[in-house]
C-alpha cells in the first residue's frame, strides 16, 4: 500500500478538536448560566457578525491599528539600531542599557498617566504607551544576538584578514538576524498589550472604547466578541510571524557549526 | 636557527591578564616545506603559541618574524585550521570554502572556481551545497582545510583539527592529509596532544612543557614515507623510536 499518511492531518485534526472542546464548554457555561455578564459561544460569535456586518469592528480596527503599526515600526528602527549600537560598542552600551532594563522593569500602567500628562490624550501618547512596551524587548533581542555571537567565527573572519565591517556584515548580524526577528514579534506582542492599556487607560478609541463602552451599557456578548477578536488577531499575526520565523532562520542553520 | 626556517619565534612569552604565564622565551625555528607539530600537555601553552603565530593574539614578549617579517597580526601568507571547524552554519560548504577569499574581495566566479577545485582535493566533491549541519565532524574539518587551502597560503596553521573528530576518521584525514602536503609543499605547523599523531605526521615535532610553556626538546623521527602506506609507516622503526621517546619525556609531565 502506498504511504499516503501524512503527519499534518492529525494534527491538525487535534487542533479542531481540542477547539471544539474548548468551544463547546464555553456554550454549555455561557448557557447554564455561571454569570448573566458571561454570554455563550454561539451569542457571542453572533454579535461578533453583528459588529463586523454594521462596519463597527472593521472601523475599530483601523484606529487601533494606527498607534500600533506605527509604534511597531519606530520599535522596528530605533530599537534595532539601538540594539545593535548596544552590541557592538561598548561606549552605546554603557550609555543606553540601563535605560532599557528600567524600561523593562517599569509597570506600564503606572506610567501612562505619565504619559498622559505630557503628551496629552492623542495619537502620541498612545503611540509612546506601544514604544514603551515593545522597545525593550526589541532592544534587548537584538543586543544579545549581537553579543553572542560565536567567538570562534569573529576569530576565524580575523584570521582571513576579514576588516571589522566585514566582521559585523558577513558573520556578527547574520548571526544575529535570528534573535533581532525573534525580538520583533516578541515586540509587537507587547505592542498588542500596549495598545488595548491604552486605549482603555488613556481615552477610549478602536478595539478598547467597543469593549468599555459595552461592557457600560451591558451588551456582553458584544463586550465578549470585541476582546475575543483582539485575542485572536494578536495570536494569529504572532503566530504567523513565528513561522515566517521557522522559514527565515531554520534552526539548524543558526546553531554552531 | 636553520637558515631556511620561513617561521621564525623569538623569545616569545604570553601571560595572560598578567597572571596566567601561558608561554616562557620560546625560541625556535619552523623549516620551509615541512611539517612541524607543537606538541605537549593540556595546558602547555601550545595552542597559544599556534595562534600568536597566526597573529591571532599578541605575544605579551619576544616576536615572532614569517618570511622575514614581523608578524603584527594575520597575513595572507598564513592560513588557519581551527579545532571547532568555525565553519558559517547559515552558508554552503561552496561559501564557507571560498569565505577567505570573499574577504579579501576576489569576485564570486573566481573564487567558487577556485573553492570548487578545493573541495575536490579534500574530497568532499558533490557536497558543495549542503550545509555544515549535514556533515560528519571529519566532513566539516575537510572543509575547513578546504577554506584554508583555498587561500593559497604558504603556511598552514592547524589547531587540532581532528580532536573532534572520530578515531577512524581521524587515520584517513591523516593519510589523506600528508598526500595532500606533500603535492602542494606547504608549510605546516601542526598542533596536537596525541604522540602518534604528532610521529605519523611531522618531519619535525615540537615538545613543549607544562604551563608555563616552553621549548622542552625538538625531536626529528627522520621516517622514510617515499610511497610507503600508513601501515608500513606504522611498523617503521623510526616511527616506533619517536613515539617511544616522546612519550619516555611526557610522561615525566603527567601527575
């Protein structure tokens, strides 16, 4: 008999099983009921169609993405070059490090009235709340890749009469492509956080003025659908992200030679 | 100092963070066209002096002079051989092959020409796109001689190329080795903690001494290779006589 087996459909047969299960203990709890404010799978996948059909999710979206994207994008930039600034200069390392490891340390919602103060209640203070969050992680990643680079290949491109540019160019930010991409998803996962803080810390917009304002005139199945969506659009964009990941950097081509 | 010795180490001595005295006043010569081995204890030092000739680290004293001149870092007459292969894991063994020369800017036809040859002459032919990950540790080193070959180097520095590398493999690198020097005439210094290796091997063999490093005797086993197999090699006399005498003057330096 020919070998049609493949290993992918179970698995992914267990995926839709093990979403079903969760699912439908949502349904029966939503249904028993543990909580009038909690609403049943199938209500709340009902209103998430309402909101989608009524153009109110699709226009939260696209104010909640702004500060978002662009957020992640500074994040992108800056936090690379400051991390690999950090990496490979000693002099940026001493001047910048302690900055991020506060910033990592710090509970971001304890700096957002902070923010607030400053920078008021638009698009930059919300902007900033995503930086903040996403940054250190960004700067740090890309800061180790840099240092942990395999001493032996620094040593070989040296004896190869490799310059120190070709040095960073050809072995250290090859070798530390992997961890800089790491920290991106990691920082836009942070991003998500920062995000939704914001918004329902700093004035309500997009994803976070849908889920306080239902949740202020008691629409739970739409309060229920507004954070499940977020949910799952941050899980699928970091998932798909890790596997860009997996095709970008297969681990067996980081690894030591 | 014979007057043909293309490497020449003078007085060299190496303490590290200035505690740590690796080497003490080493002074010898390595003739042109042989192969020479350090050889000695863990610890000797000797790995050290190999990389201190590569340019690779500074010697704290003494100079070290290749061709008649002062070593002040890495040079194109020098090629190196290292004990963990240091071979790129994101890059081809065609890339990791031609590496040396993609530094020194040759353009990319020209050296995979060149790194192509290479990697026929280590044997490794056919294997040019795979990845250093897919390779046994003999096939990885085999590519790391590539590299170093490649290069077209008069010196060749080899840190204990096989140490990782199994016993097996180890005897048909060394065979395969000594054919292949023997075509190009290289120099080749040669650093290794094992006595048969160091007896097969060298014309020359380099005793260092325990920490602090330095030259204990310089033995030369004189064996008659000519056409001769890696087994008549083993039962000759002179190479019996060398690993006896090696091991009569190192086992005074093992606790």
């Amino acid at each position: 008999m020919p070998r049609t087996h493949r290993p992918e459909n179970p698995r992914v047969l267990w995926h839709l099983v093990s979403f079903a299960l969760v699912f439908g203990c949502w349904e029966i709890a939503g249904r028993w009921p543990i909580s009038v404010a909690f609403p049943p799978f199938s209500q709340t996948v009902l209103a998430l169609l309402r909101m989608l059909a009524d153009g109110s999710l699709p226009k939260a979206y696209l104010s909640t993405l702004q500060p978002l994207v662009i957020g992640v994008i500074l994040c992108g930039i800056a936090g690379i070059g400051f991390g690999i600034g950090m990496g490979l200069s000693r002099a940026v390392e001493w001047f910048t490090l302690p900055v991020f490891i506060i910033l990592q340390a710090a509970p971001m919602a304890a700096i957002i009235p902070l923010i607030t103060y400053i920078y008021g209640i638009g698009l930059t203070a919300k902007v900033l709340a995503v930086v903040f969050l996403a940054a250190p992680v960004v700067v740090m990643n890309s800061y180790k890749g840099i240092r942990n680079t395999n001493p032996s290949l620094i040593q070989m491109c040296r004896a190869f009469l490799g310059t120190r540019s070709q040095e960073v160019v050809k072995i250290i930010l090859p070798h530390a492509g992997a961890l800089i991409f790491a920290g991106l998803r990691l920082g836009l996962a942070m991003g998500f956080i920062g995000v939704v803080i914001a918004e329902l810390l700093i004035t309500p917009t997009g994803i976070g003025d849908l889920i306080t304002y239902h949740s202020s005139v008691a629409d739970y199945p739409e309060m229920f659908a507004a954070v499940a969506s977020i949910i799952l659009i941050a899980s699928l964009t970091i998932h798909g992200l890790e596997r860009l990941e997996r095709r970008l950097f297969p681990p067996e081509l980081r690894g030591s030679s | 100092m014979s007057a043909d010795a293309i490497v020449e180490v003078a007085g060299v001595g190496k303490t590290y963070e200035g505690r740590v005295q690796a080497l003490v006043d080493v002074s010898l010569g390595f003739p042109s066209g042989k192969l020479s081995t350090l050889l000695g204890p863990s610890g000797c030092g000797k790995t050290t002096l190999l990389k201190i000739i590569g340019g690779l680290i500074p010697a704290t004293t003494g100079e070290v002079w290749v061709k008649g001149r002062k070593v002040e870092g890495p040079g194109p007459e020098r090629a190196f051989v290292f004990q963990d292969f240091a071979l790129l894991p994101w890059a081809t063994v065609l890339r990791n092959v031609a590496f040396g020369l993609e530094l020194r800017g040759v353009p990319t036809a020209e050296r995979e020409e060149i790194a192509r040859q290479q990697i026929v002459e280590v044997g490794l032919a056919g294997f040019e796109s795979t990845y250093p990950h897919q390779l046994s540790g003999g096939m990885r080193q085999r590519v790391g001689l590539a590299r170093a070959l490649a290069v077209d180097a008069d010196i060749i520095l080899m840190d204990e190329p096989f140490s990782s590398v199994d016993e097996q493999t180890r005897r048909k690198f060394q065979e395969e080795l000594l054919d292949l020097l023997r075509r190009k005439q290289k120099t080749v210094i040669f650093v290794t903690h094992s006595i048969e290796e160091a007896a097969y091997l060298s014309d020359r063999i380099v005793l260092l001494s325990p920490r602090p490093g330095t030259v204990s005797k310089i033995i030369q086993p004189n064996i008659a290779r000519g056409q001769r197999s890696a087994d008549e090699i083993r039962r000759d006399k002179n190479y019996l006589d060398a690993v006896d005498e090696i091991w009569q003057i190192l086992r005074r330096y093992v606790a």
